[in-house]
C-alpha cells in the first residue's frame, strides 16, 4: 500500500495525472519509480485509444481513493534527520502540484464536454427523422400550441409531493419482498422461516411459540398477496384512466378539420395495406402452385363458445347479429382493425360508414352482416366458404386482422344441410393450414372440457403449439359451477388439453345479455377479476386476465409474424410474376396484355359501332327487305284464304263481296301483327348481318360468345312500340279500300305482280301432284325410279279425274258425292280400289292446277284491259277485278312498308342501341358473366398477371411502410 505523502506516491500521481491529461512529461516511464510504474500498469495499463477517458478517470480515482491516510514509517537505519529532509521535500512538492491544479481542472472540463458533445451526436442520429411525420398535425394545433401559456400549465399540474404520495412505500415493499424470499427459501430448504440470531435462545422455544409464529407467517403472507393486488388494481386504473386521455388526445390530432388534414392527401394506414393484400388474395385463383402463406388471426371455437363477443370485445363494438344456441356466423368474416379518430365500420366494396357510436348504425350493420351471410349461403346449404370483408376503426383499436369462423359443431340438427359438419371442418382447416396463421382457440369455460372439439382439431393443424393462444371464456360461470376452481388453473396452464400453446387466457364477455355495451363489460370483468379468489389466490397471473391484455398480446404476436414472413411471401410472388410473364412473351408476343375487363371495354366498342351501323342503311334498302319480307309472310293467306275463294265463286259481284269482307278481317286481326313481326325480324337480321360483316374484318374471335349473347338479350329486351299497331292497322285499311288504278304502269305493274304469284303457285302445285303420283315413264327409264304402290293408285285417280276435268272446263271447285262414286267405280273396273277421301285430296290439287293454268291466261287477257277498266266497260271476257285486287294487295304492301322503315329508323333502331347499351352495362357488372362469355387461355393468363403484378405491388408497398415502422 502506498502512503499518502510518500515519494512513491507522488511520483505514481504524476505519472497518471500526465498520463491522463495527454501532458509530455519529461521523466519517462521507465526512470520512474518502481511502485509508480506498478500503479501506472495496474491502473491505466496500456494505453487503449478506444477506452472512454471518463471510465479510466473514474477507475482511478476510486482506487486512490482506498489508499489508507496514514504517515509513512521511516526506512530502517535511517535517522530522523533524514526523515525530515524527505517530509519537506514532500510538502514542496504537493506545493508545487497544488499550483497545477487548474490544469487538471481545465483538462478534466474540456475532455468532459468534448465526450458529452460527442455522445449527443451519435444518440441525435439514432433518431428518425420526424419532419416527414410534420402533415399528421394540423396547422391549427402549432398555432394553439404558440398560445398555450406555458407558466398556467405548468401551474397546473400536480406537485411532485402529490405524485410522491400516490407511489407506493418502496422501503415497506423492499422489506416484504425480502421476508418472502426468506420464507420461500426456508420452505423449499426445510429450514424454519427466521432463523434466530441467539442458537440458545431458539432451543428453548417451545413448539406453541412455532406453531403461533407459523399462523402469524401466513396472516402476514395473506397481507401482502392482498397489498399487491390492491397496489396492482390502482395502477391498472390509472393506466386506463391515462389510455383514456391518451385516446382523447389521439382524437384531437387525428380529426378532420376543415381547413385541416383531409385537405392533404392521407397515407393508407399499415394495416389497411395488408388488408388490401388479403383482400386481393382472396379473390386471387393460385396457380403456379402460389399459395397464400399471409398472417392473419383465425378465430376458432365450437358454436356458442364465445366467439364472436371475443372478437366483438377486442373491436369494442357489439357488431354482430347475435342468437340464443342457432349458428350465427355462417360464412367467414374478414375484420380488419385499426386505429382512426372516430369508431366506425364499412365494408370492402360499400363507401357507407356506420357510426358505432350509435345504436341505429349498429343494428343496421348487424342486420347488413347477416344479409350478407344469407346471400353468400347457396340454395340447399348451411354455411358458405364466401369470405365477407369488413374493416374497423376507432381510437385505442390494436391493429390486426382477424377471420371469424362458423363455430365448429358435433351433431347436424334439423334444418342444416347433411355435410354442414363436414363444410364446416374443411373450412377451418384450409385457414388453419397456413403455416404463419394465428389460431385464436376459444373454448367455453362453462362446459366441461371434455364436451370441446376444436381442441382436438387445433391440436391436429398446430401439434407444437407455435402459433396457437388459447382463450378460456365464461370464466364467471366457470368459477360458480365448478367444484374445484383448481380445474381452471389446469387449463389456463395448458395441462388439461392435450394441445400446446403460445399464451393462455381467461376473459369474462359478460352476463349473457344481448343488450349489454362493451362499457359495461368491461366493467363487469375488472370487477369480476378483481373480487375473483382465482387472481388472488395466485391461480391465474393479472397478464392473464381481460380481453384488452388478450388483444394486446394477439396484436404483437399477429406483427412479429408479419415482420416474419412476409418478404418471404413476396419472393414468392415475384417467382411467380416471372414465370407468368415469361409465357405470355412465348405464346402471344405481339399482343399486349388485356385482362376479362379490358377486353371487355374494347368488346364493347365494336358491338355499339355495329349497332350505329344500323342507322346508316339507306331507306330503298329497308323497304325492299321489308316489301319483299312481307309479302312472303302474307301471300299464302292472300292466295288461300282470299283469292282462290272468291275468283272460284266465277261471279264478278260475290268475288268483291267475298274479297272486301275477307281483307277487312284479315286487317283488323292479322295483319298489323304479321307486319310488326317482319320489321322486328328485319331489324334482327340487319343487326346480325353487320355483326357478321365487322367479325370478318380481322375482328378477335375471342368475343364472338359475348357478341351473340349480346345480340341474343338484346333481342330478348326489345318490345316493340305497340302504339304503332294501331296506326298502322288504320293505315293498311285505308290502302286496301283503294281501288282505283291512275294510270297504265301501275296497271302493267299489278298484271306482272299477280302473273309472278300465279306461277310460283302454279309450280308449287305441279310440285306436289307430282310427288303424289311419282316419276313419269321418262324418269323411270332416265333414272330407274319406280312407283310405289300408292303412287300407282294415285296415278290412276289422277288420270280418271283429268278425263272429268276435260269434259267439264267450267267445273266447280267441289265434286259431288255422284261424281265421286262414279269415278270410284271406274277406278275398281280397272282393279284399283281406291277411298273417297283420297279421290277428294287428289281433285283439289288438280283443280288447283286447272284454275291457276285459266287465271294465268285471263291474265294475259287483261294487259289490254285498263282502257275498258278506266272506262268502266263491262266486258264478260276483259272484266279484270282480280288483277284490282292484286294492285291492291301490292298498294299496301309498298304503304306499310314505307310505315315500318319510318318507324324502323326514327324509332326501333334507336331503342335496339339503347338496349344494346343496357345488356352491356349489366354484362360489365356481371363478372360472373364476363366470366362465362370471354374465356380462353390468353384471358386468363392476363388475369393472372395482373392480379400477381397487383399483389407484388402492396407487398412491397406494405413492406416498405413496415421498415419505415421500425
């Protein structure tokens, strides 16, 4: 030991001071002092650039500071005049160091500031750089910030006395944690509790004084435990009353103000990121072999567990449609949390927001859930796999995303699908399966344990329990039915089920009422753990208990996971994006990549550039059409119906008798009907016409599903203006009243009109005798055809019916039964029996023939007849009402046919393109639709491309503002 005052020592201050310092002294180190090199060495060592000047200043000076105080003794053989020279020369010395003193001092302040400068600097880069963060504030809250005054608030708040007394007694704790250390460490090593200081005076004790010591022990251990649970409880409520002015605050800043933040454009929040990912994934068919591998938090638990007031709980909203024992949930719910100035909810594809403040809002929301719900659930099912996305925000709401699931059940009651079991296990499990999933298993702790069934099924999808949290509910009900309270503590413990897990909790989501607020059951939660034997006799830890510690904890388990898989999921992607772009280069290298929509819009184009085609065809084009559509749909009627019955009456005034009463019939009843029917058929056939002639010039063939059905609903849609018929009925009769020819053309034109539809009568007639009676003798030699027996008979009726027709060329148009007979008994003489009927069916094609072959030759009769017509002759061999009636028949055909292109053009095209329009726009909603009309490879490898390209976008977005996070 070095004695202060000593040579040695003043040396070894020297040296370390200079060493210190950075002074030059000229003594070097090896010339000094052997014990002050050793304090050099042992003190400062080597001399270590990097170590901090202010830890070896410390070290030192502490170890200085053991050195005794006390005179040096003189070296032996030396006299006392010696060990004065040597005190003096040490005073002369401490003189001189003292003068250096404000050396040491200065040194020691300059080499100070320089360290604390330069950790300032490097703990000021550790910071992230908030001026990015300066728009999240509003403008107003600087200005109000400049005009707080701050002396009145500091005024304000509280002393530090008054904070002092809300702190608990540290020194009283201190004591109790040391006496419970003592005492735990005297039972587990079977010492007794104290142990007495006095060996003597402990073995006198008698074992009443333990037996007493033992009882007060255990009174005092009940005091603490309560101590602590109490001193626990107050500081929960002071977190809750401080979150709660938290939330406030956090309102304040975050809401819109008119002059405020939503006048700046607005980051997507973290969460909402992820949720769009998942949204697209969802609606994303995988191919590749891409799965989605996401986090997200599943909600798991046999039905009536508690489910859905779990999650309501941790959303702080009752938004559910709730019911006593019947399954609810019947299709997955997507909920999306997060944090926002007001607490509102709104679904992914609907802009409306219900306020959660307000119970209208509230039912309206649960009731659109369970619409929703009803509507995904096809016909003859119970559940559905169709996911319902919904978001949630509101203030103090830890950010997630967890899934809501049909709650698992044993036995299929009545009115539920046979495999709704089975729908409901697979549905479970294809969420369940994705390895970074967060299974919440909720089990109801009211019913005996052995009564659940997704334990076993949790245990099956997460054997190690990596990613599971287990929440017990109903923990109220569980401590009052339960003989032994120890049973919960099995479970919160995990050593009741035979399933592992990451955390275990118990929560309580009220008395069962579903008019119950979340405020209240949070009351009646605190209160019942606050009052519950199983937190105060140490069966479950206070981190164990309440929803919001649940939430809490799920939120940071649900985070870690992303941070932990989701660069790897976007790798994924980005393999996939690769694979897909590199067969879209090798099979459609030059066309660009359209997906169903796109295609859709350029399909879309070209069927309404078609359908203003229409409206380019030139009026003599409609007329012809429907002139020449007209007469092919009516002349059958006007040859059968009335001309042929009037003309064979062979009296002039029956046959206009007969034909003006027949032609106002047909008017009135038929004709505008038939009329309407050509237009609308022309109209149709012009459409599909030009449809035709646009998919022959270089069209894609990939819309022609969608173009015919387009074409065909269209059609379907379109009702014709029934407005017209009337007019058009009007019009056709005052046509048809109209007898009198003004010139020779339009005379020459009716000769030529009624002569073109007598012989394609008269040759449709000879047309059927002939296959009546079968190959005449020039046929059977040319062609080698023969007859068949009833052709034969009919032949031989023939002949006999032409060799009466020749005796009588005036004949009526009907045989007589006389006639009939006579001609069946000349058939039978030459042994062709033969039925009446058949003789009657083969004399009306004859005679048809006959009378065709006479009008014909009338008819060229009558071409010189139109001046005994004008001037009103009656000529027996030139009276020509026949060919009047054929004038007209093509005056009305030529008058409605200039009607219906009027209202063709001006009206019906015009509509067709608005219904066009209409079956298009429903098409373009229908993405079923479009589905089933636009297909092909190279469709769906569009989609896929753009739906991957899209989700490796958000991933990297999403990825980017989670490193910006941390």
């Amino acid at each position: 030991m070095l004695r202060v005052g000593s040579k040695a020592a003043c040396m070894a201050c020297r040296n370390l001071v200079s060493t210190h310092m950075g002074v030059r002294y000229p003594v070097p180190l090896q010339k000094l002092h052997p014990l002050s090199r050793a304090i050099h060495h042992r003190y400062l060592g080597n001399t270590n650039p990097q170590r901090s000047p202010h830890r070896t200043a410390a070290r030192y000076f502490t170890s200085m500071s053991r050195l005794p105080m006390r005179p040096p003794k003189p070296s032996p053989g030396s006299g006392g005049r010696s060990y004065q020279q040597q005190r003096n020369f040490w005073v002369a010395r401490l003189a001189a160091r003292l003068l250096k003193l404000r050396y040491l001092l200065l040194g020691t302040a300059v080499g100070g500031g320089y360290t604390a400068k330069k950790t300032y600097e490097e703990w000021k880069e550790l910071l992230p750089d908030f001026s990015e963060y300066n728009w999240v504030i509003p403008d107003f809250i600087w200005e109000l910030s400049e005009q707080i005054d701050l002396d009145k608030l500091a005024k304000a708040l509280p002393e530090m006395e008054e904070i002092a007394k809300l702190l608990p007694d540290l020194d009283k704790i201190g004591e109790n944690f040391t006496f419970l250390k003592s005492l735990l460490s005297s039972e587990t090593s079977g010492d007794p509790p104290l142990k007495a200081t006095d060996s003597s005076a402990a073995a006198t004790q008698d074992a009443s004084d333990k037996q007493y010591k033992k009882s007060s022990d255990k009174e005092k251990i009940d005091q603490l435990q309560e101590e602590l649970l109490r001193t626990q409880l107050k500081y929960q409520r002071m977190l809750e009353r401080l979150e709660k002015e938290n939330k406030e605050l956090r309102k304040v800043v975050l809401q819109k103000d008119d002059k405020g933040i939503h006048q700046r454009k607005v980051k997507k929040s973290l969460i909402d990121l992820y949720s769009e990912v998942l949204d697209i994934l969802s609606d994303y068919d995988a191919n590749y072999n891409t799965q989605d591998h996401l986090p997200r938090v599943v909600v798991v638990g046999d039905q009536s567990a508690g489910k859905t007031s779990v999650l309501e709980m941790i959303a702080q909203a009752r938004i559910f449609p709730r019911g006593s024992g019947e399954m609810m949930t019947r299709s997955p719910v997507k909920v999306t949390l997060s944090e926002g100035p007001h607490h509102v909810a709104l679904f992914k594809d609907s802009g409306r927001e219900f306020d959660l403040t307000k119970e209208e809002d509230l039912a309206a929301l649960r009731h659109e859930i369970e619409l929703r719900m009803r509507k995904s659930v096809k016909e003859g099912q119970t559940v559905s796999s169709e996911t319902i996305s919904l978001s949630v925000k509101g203030p103090g709401i830890q950010r997630m995303v967890l899934v809501d699931l049909p709650g698992v059940i044993s036995t299929v009651t009545a009115g539920m699908a046979s495999d709704t079991k089975e729908t409901i296990f697979s549905i479970s499990k294809a969420y369940m399966q994705n390895p970074n999933a967060i299974i919440l298993c909720i089990q109801d702790g009211s019913v005996d344990a052995e009564r659940s069934i997704v334990t076993d099924l949790v245990s099956q999808m997460d054997p190690q329990g990596k990613r599971t949290i287990f929440v017990l509910t109903k923990v109220d009900l569980a401590e009052k039915n339960l003989a032994s309270p120890s049973r919960i503590q099995q479970i919160v413990e995990g050593k009741l089920f035979p399933m592992k897990a990451l955390g275990y909790f118990a929560v309580v989501t009220g008395k069962g009422s579903s008019g119950e607020s979340i405020d209240s059951i949070k009351d009646y939660e605190e209160d019942f753990f606050q009052n519950s034997r199983l937190l105060r006799d140490g069966m479950l830890k206070a981190h164990q208990v309440t929803t919001k510690n649940l939430s809490l904890a799920v939120s940071d388990c649900f985070w870690k996971m992303v941070r932990e898989s989701v660069e790897q999921q976007a790798d994924v992607f980005k393999a996939s994006r690769f694979n897909l772009e590199t067969e879209w280069k090798n099979n459609y290298p030059r066309l660009r990549e359209l997906d169903r929509n796109e295609l859709f819009e350029k399909a879309k184009n070209e069927i309404l550039d078609e359908v203003i085609s229409l409206s380019q065809v030139t009026p003599q084009h409609w007329e012809a059409i429907l002139q020449k559509k007209l007469w092919e749909r009516v002349s059958t009627h006007v040859i059968e119906n009335i001309y042929l019955p009037a003309a064979q009456t062979m009296d002039s005034g029956t046959f206009n008798t007969t034909v003006d009463i027949k032609l106002k019939q047909w008017t009135d009843k038929q004709l505008p009907h038939k009329a309407l029917e050509v237009a609308w058929e022309t109209l149709q056939e012009e459409f599909a016409r030009f449809m035709a002639e646009y998919k022959g010039k270089d069209q894609d063939d990939i819309f022609d599903k969608l173009k015919e059905a387009v074409k065909d609903e269209s059609i379907k849609r379109h009702k014709w203006n029934e407005r017209a018929m009337d007019s058009l009925r009007v019009i056709q009769h005052n046509a048809l009243e109209d007898r009198s020819i003004t010139d020779k053309p339009q005379w020459d034109a009716a000769i030529q009109f009624m002569e073109e539809t007598l012989q394609s009568r008269l040759k449709d007639t000879e047309s059927v005798i002939r296959d009546m009676v079968g190959p005449d003798w020039k046929q059977r030699w040319l062609n080698w055809k023969n007859r068949t027996p009833d052709q034969h008979i009919r032949n031989e009726t023939k002949n006999e019916l032409e060799r009466l027709l020749k005796l009588h060329d005036d004949h009526t148009a009907y045989l007589a039964n006389d006639e009939v007979t006579t001609v069946r008994k000349n058939l039978e003489g030459r042994g062709v029996e033969v039925d009446p009927a058949l003789i009657k069916d083969t004399w009306h094609q004859l005679y048809r023939r006959h009378f065709l072959q006479k009008a014909l030759s009338h008819c060229n009769l009558c071409k010189r007849g139109f001046y005994y017509y004008q001037r009103h002759f009656v000529d027996s061999e030139l009276e020509c009402n026949d060919v009047v009636l054929f004038w007209r028949i093509q005056r009305m055909l030529v008058i409605t046919a200039n009607t219906l292109r009027q209202q063709l053009t001006n009206t019906e095209v015009r509509r067709l393109e608005k219904n066009v329009k209409e079956v298009l726009d429903d098409f373009g909603e229908d993405m079923e639709k479009k589905t089933q009309l636009i297909t092909g490879r190279r469709v769906q490898l569009a989609e896929d491309l753009k739906k991957v390209r899209e989700i490796q976008e958000k991933l990297e977005a999403f990825i980017e503002a989670l490193h910006k996070e941390k």
